[in-house]
C-alpha cells in the first residue's frame, strides 16, 4: 500500500468510527426499549431496526477490514434474522450478553489499528443463543420478591427454605451485591475510554451535519483572532481623537490659515475610523456568536447511553433502577459537555451504589421495589442551564458524614459540631470522605464527588445538594450554556502592565489602608463574612522598583482572585480596564514560567502577560514557607508516633510491607501467624493492623474477628491484604470487620500507604 492509499484508508477508518458510534448509540437504545417489550408481536418492529443496524454496521465493518467487529455483527444479525422468523424468543440474560456485545464494539473502536481484542468469550456465548444451546432463565415473582429460577427445576422445592438456610433469592442478592462492587469502577473506566465523536445535529427533519471536532477548533480559533481586528480600530479611533483634541489646543493658542482644511480632514478622518470599528466589532460580535451556535449540542449527546449504564450497574448490585431524564434537547456548548461527562456519571453512580436501598430494604419501608433515577435538564436563563439528579432513595446519613469527616481528620470535632445540617450536607465533596464502610479496590476513597465539585467549579458553575432521610437525595448544578469569550482586567504594578482573567476575580475593591486588618502577621479584609489575605502583586510576581519612589497612598486598590474555594486579595498599583483579550498559550518550553499563563495582545500592539490565579494563590504561601515546612516535620513526626503490626506468614511480604511502611516513617512489628499477631496484640499498642487471610493456626478472618470482639482493640483499623479475591471472600472480610480489602495481585505501594494514611 503506497503512502496515498494509506492516508486515504486512515481517513476512510476515522469516517467508520463516527459512523460505527451512531449505529451503536441507535442499538443501544433501541436494546433498552426492546427489553421493556413484553409480546413478540409488539416487538416486530424493533427487532426490524436492530437487525437492519447490525446489517449495516457489519458491511461498514468489512469495508474498512475490522474483522472482529465484522464477526461479531454478523451473528448478531442472525440472530436478530431469527427473532424475526419467531424461531428465538428473547430474556432478560440474552439482553445482558447484547449489551456484552455492544461493549466489545466500543472497545474494538478505542483500540489503536495495530492492537487485536479477544473476542473469543463474546462469540462463545453469542454462539449458545444463535444454536439454541443457551440455557434460559425466566424471572419469576412470588411475595413481591424476585426468585431466578431455571425451568427445569420445580420452584415450588426452593421457594420454602430450610430453617437454617438462606433462600436463594437472598443468596443470589448477595452475590450480585458483591459481583457489583467488583465490576462498578472497571465498567466506568472502559466507558472513559470511549469517548463518542461530537456531531453537530439539527432536527431530524433537517438534514444532518458532520463537522470533525479539529475543524471546529480551528474555526473558533479563527473567530478569536478577528478579535484583534476589532481592537486594533477601536485603538486607531482613539489616537485619532487624541490627535484631534491637541489640535482644538493649538487652534486656540495660534491661527492658521490651513489650519481649517486639516482639521476637516481629521473629523472626517475620525468619522470613518469610528464607523470602521463599529462594522468591525458587529462583524466579529455576530461571527462569533454564529460559531458559538456551530459549537451548541443537545445534552441527549451525552446522556443517551446513561440508561443502558443504569440498567448495568443497577442489575449488577441486585437492584431494579428506572433512570428518567427530561430535557435532553437542550443545547450547551460541546466543550461544557464533554467535560460534565464523567461528572454525571459520578452523580449517577453514587445514586446507584449508595442512594438507592436495597429491595429487602425498601420492602421493609414500604417504598416501590423498583428505585427511580430521574435527571432534569432546564433552560434557567439565555446563558444558564440547569441540571437537576435526583434519586427515591435513603438520602444522606448526616451524623454519618459529620463522624467520617472528623474520623478522617478532615475537620475538628468542634468545625463539625458548629455546622448546620445544609452545610454539611456540602461535606460530601470533601476529597478523601466516603460514607463506604470498607476501603475496597472500587470504592470508599471518596474520589467521585470531589472530582464532580472541581469540574463544575471550573466551569464556572455552581453545586448543591438537598436531601431528606428516607425519600432522597438532589443535586442541582448550574452551568453557562457557552464557554465565554475570555475577558481580563487589564492592571499596573510597578510600571508594568499585565490582565488577569475576569472570571478569577470576584470582587474589585478600592479601601483606605486603614481598613485592613492584621490577622496571623498579615493584612487581611472581611469579605462576605471571611477573612481574606491581602498581598501586593508586585511581590507575588517579585518585581523591582527601587528606582522610583512610589507615593503614598491612602486609597488602594484590590482585586480579589479566586481558585476554586482558595482566595486571596491582590493589591495593584492601577487598574486601567477591563476587556476582551486573545489569549495565547505559551509553547512547552514555556509552559512552566511560574505565575504567568501565556500572553495577549493590547490594541495598541502592546504584548502584556496573562497572569496565572492558581500559581498566584500558590506563591501567596511561600512567604510562610517555614511555617509550612515545620507542618511537614510534624506530620513526619507524627509517622515516627504511629505503631504498625504486620501479620504475615510469607517471609517475602512481610518484608516487603514492613520495608514500605518504615520508610514512611512509621513504627511497624511483624508476626508470623494469626496467633502470634493476636498475642502482640493483647501485650502492646498498636494504631493498625495489616493482616494476611491465609495463614497456620489462626487465619486473618478469624484474627479479624477475635480483634472486634475484644474490648480494648475493637476500634483498631485492620487491612486485609490477601491472594484471595472472589466475592465470597470480600463480603466475609466484610462481616468479619475489616477496614480495608487489598488483593495482592492488584497490589499497588501508594494504593496501600494512602489507605493507611486514610484510616491513622
């Protein structure tokens, strides 16, 4: 293949892939209604489209020589060939291995060309459907509860329980409970992966557009540099009537003949420079706002695949979800929704893992078996979007979230006791907080949240929660439907002139230097309630002025920046406007220039630095870097206090472990066998316990339990830290009381050091 060819054929497969996630975006909700439809007779049509879509994916497929992708869509087909003969009938496990399927698609278009995924499991269990082989379950209801049964066996043997044993609708609970925890976080990375092309859709009366997204950013870009047009006329209007106003000077001091012609020649001059910036601006204003329109998608570009997402998770933890959204015709800026993507997933994650009960649970509270998920999208104003999720389920345990956050030493028990429950409620954002009450490989690092606060925070939006015990929990987050167009502060601090970024500034303030405060050997103002440090740029940035004597001031002006919930007040010498800026990022040898974030260019051809807030708020701290530094001799110190004792019968990982935590500082013993553990245990103190599972004369889990059921080290945090990683083995780690569950082959140094810096 000549070098032609293959860019044509490069090309040709990045046109499939676009057109391989529109047939799968269609199968996946046509797999979510289709599974809803009880009759054969009211499935007919659906089932037509479905086979019509795994048709023409497959001839995309072998057009562009995806062979597994051709493979597995073609005995999708006949299969979906034979539902519409009436020779298949579908259930629910049949639609669990569909959706399989779709996955190993999406997998197959993320790989890079010269990767290959096994498809072998797929094609097996696909196999088993097409040949009749596959062994079918029914899901049967007796009392309100939900049995799994095979037809061969006569349900009526299994639905009276022996008196000592679990039925095995509570069994299969369990262990679907279990097999969810294993798979929640892996499902939710492999969908990371596989970020859908943006499409640019009208109605579906209209005809479609496809735009590249690379396209699009070039055009904007475009858009962004007309912005220096505009400037640059606004300017020549402005010198022009400067010059103007000096001749108006020297008419009154001296009069000249020709001095009229000139000065008609100027008005007319400035006429047309004005009207040259007025068409200028509206020009560039319209094109702009034309191309932020190109940049709008609806939100159902996103949130189309939520519902298979839900009905996945939902099955795999054993319960029964129905996610409803509304609004999804709403459009947003295609960079906002990618980048609230995950967040929502987040969200909706949570609502599943922790907000919805049980069915046992909601049983017993009289509540509908079957949880609800609904998420609402609305138009709030012409430039704010508001997305509400909500779920029918617990709520928020808030003496729970206050003890975590104390437990974890996020806050003070006095910070905690001070609070009101709505302020409270807004913990659950804190980094490092989950109300999970074990530490596993998928979830209780309390990550989720706090990732959703920083997304939303960055995007300039706004979050909060409502909950209410025993009906549910709502998050409302507020968002611009646009990225707006970069707009900066244009300041002076000793003669020089730099912008900062109008969205990092909260508040613009002029106030007499006898208004600040010294607070911890800084000056400080009250705003809004808090006490906000006040540091001169000029110092931040370290620039010298010593040449010209600065005057006194007994008015200072002060602006003060904001990163995230960090905020500081910066004084400067002069704040000269504040206005449109192009932006332009420094090159990656100048990435790392402490404090400045590129660099714009002033109509007047000036180039002045943009400043970087985060870096700034940074640097505010480096005049207290030795109190800082002392802090981290502390904690270090406090390591050094720390008693670890490691229970481990391997002379390699006992080593091993002991090796990573003395470096750490802490103070770590080793015992051999459970028993000996257990005897160092009632002879000294120790703050955690790191236990092996499978060991001679007393294993972990009975370790585990002895250590609860004793008085003086019940309270001990205990890691188990095991080759053992099926499901019955974590949920016993869980009744026995273990803090934490480590599978050593999925052993990572800082996966263990951060869970023990989490629970001592």
């Amino acid at each position: 293949m000549n070098t032609n060819d293959a860019e044509f054929f490069k090309k040709l497969r990045s046109t499939f892939k676009i057109e391989a996630h529109e047939h799968l975006r269609n199968l996946s909700l046509a797999l979510m209604d289709l599974e809803k439809i009880p009759t054969l007779e009211d499935q007919k049509t659906i089932v037509e489209t479905i086979h019509r879509e795994f048709h023409s994916l497959k001839g995309a497929a072998r057009a562009v020589s995806m062979k597994e992708i051709e493979t597995i869509c073609h005995i999708l087909e006949t299969i979906f060939s034979k539902a519409k003969k009436k020779t298949l009938r579908f259930n629910v496990e049949m639609f669990d291995i569909f959706n399989k399927a779709l996955d190993n698609i999406e997998e197959i278009l993320s790989l890079h060309e010269d990767h290959v995924k096994d498809i072998s499991e797929i094609m097996n269990e696909l196999k088993k459907i097409e040949c009749g082989n596959f062994e079918k379950k029914e899901i049967m209801k007796s009392n309100d509860v939900h049995i799994q049964a095979d037809r061969s066996i006569n349900l009526s043997t299994h639905i009276k329980p022996h008196k000592n044993i679990e039925p095995n609708h509570i069994q299969e609970e369990k262990e679907n409970k279990i097999k969810a925890k294993e798979h929640l976080k892996s499902k939710e990375d492999i969908k990371k992966q596989n970020m859908h092309k943006a499409k640019i859709t009208e109605d579906s009366k209209d005809e479609i557009v496809r735009i590249s997204k690379a396209k699009l950013d070039v055009l904007l870009l475009q858009g962004e540099e007309m912005i220096y047009a505009k400037l640059s006329a606004i300017q020549r209007a402005k010198e022009i009537k400067e010059i103007k106003e000096l001749f108006d000077l020297w008419r009154k001091e001296k009069d000249f003949h020709n001095m009229e012609m000139l000065e008609n020649h100027m008005d007319r001059l400035l006429k047309s420079a004005k009207n040259e910036a007025k068409m200028t601006e509206t020009m560039i204003d319209t094109f702009m706002e034309n191309i932020k329109g190109i940049m709008l998608l609806p939100f159902s570009s996103i949130i189309e695949m939520f519902p298979k997402m839900v009905r996945d998770l939902s099955r795999h933890v054993g319960k029964e979800i129905e996610f409803i959204s509304n609004g999804k015709e709403i459009e947003v800026d295609r960079r906002i929704l990618e980048e609230m993507k995950d967040p929502l997933m987040h969200i909706i994650r949570n609502c599943i893992d922790h907000g919805i009960e049980e069915q046992k649970e909601r049983k017993r509270l009289n509540k509908p078996l079957k949880g609800t998920i609904n998420l609402t999208i609305t138009q709030v104003s012409s430039d704010k979007v508001e997305i509400k999720i909500s779920d029918d389920g617990a709520g928020i345990d808030i003496d729970k979230v206050k003890e975590k956050v104390v437990k974890n030493k996020l806050l003070t028990r006095e910070q905690v006791d001070r609070m009101n429950d709505e302020n409270a409620k807004m913990l659950i954002f804190k980094s490092g907080l989950s109300t999970s009450d074990i530490i596993t490989d998928l979830s209780g690092r309390g990550l989720g949240l706090p990732i959703v606060y920083e997304k939303v925070q960055k995007l300039e939006g706004t979050i909060a929660v409502k909950s209410e015990r025993g009906k549910g929990t709502v998050f409302t987050i507020v968002l611009p439907i646009t990225i707006s167009t970069n707009r900066g502060i244009l300041v002076k601090v000793a003669k020089q002139d730099f912008v900062i970024p109008t969205g990092k500034v909260e508040k613009v303030l002029r106030i007499k230097k006898d208004q600040l405060k010294i607070v911890e050997n800084r000056a400080t103002i009250m705003l809004d309630e808090s006490i906000i440090p006040v540091l001169k740029l000029q110092d931040l940035l370290e620039l010298k002025n010593e040449k010209i004597e600065q005057p006194f001031r007994d008015v200072i002006s002060i602006l003060v920046v904001k990163e995230m919930k960090n905020k500081i007040g910066l004084s400067v010498d002069e704040i000269i406007i504040e206005q449109e800026v192009l932006v332009k990022r420094f090159n990656k040898q100048l990435k790392k220039v402490r404090n400045i974030a590129g660099a714009t260019i002033l109509g007047s051809g000036q180039v002045v630095p943009i400043l970087d807030v985060q870096d700034l708020i940074k640097s505010s701290l480096r005049s207290g870097i030795q109190s800082l530094k002392i802090i981290k001799d502390i904690g270090n110190h406090k390591n050094e206090n720390k008693s670890i004792i490691v229970v481990e019968d391997s002379i390699t990982s006992r080593t091993l472990l002991k090796n990573i935590l003395e470096t750490q500082g802490y103070s770590v013993k080793t015992a051999v066998d459970g028993l000996q553990g257990w005897k160092m245990l009632k002879s000294e103190k120790f703050d955690l316990v790191i236990t092996d599972v499978e060991m001679p004369k007393m294993n972990g889990f009975e370790l585990t339990a002895k250590i609860r059921e004793d008085y003086e080290n019940s309270e001990i945090p205990i890691i188990l830290v095991t080759s053992l990683e099926s499901r019955e083995d974590k949920e016993r780690g869980i009744d026995v009381g273990a803090s934490a569950y480590i599978v050593k082959s999925d052993f990572q140094q800082n996966n263990l050091l951060e869970i023990v810096k989490r629970l001592i």
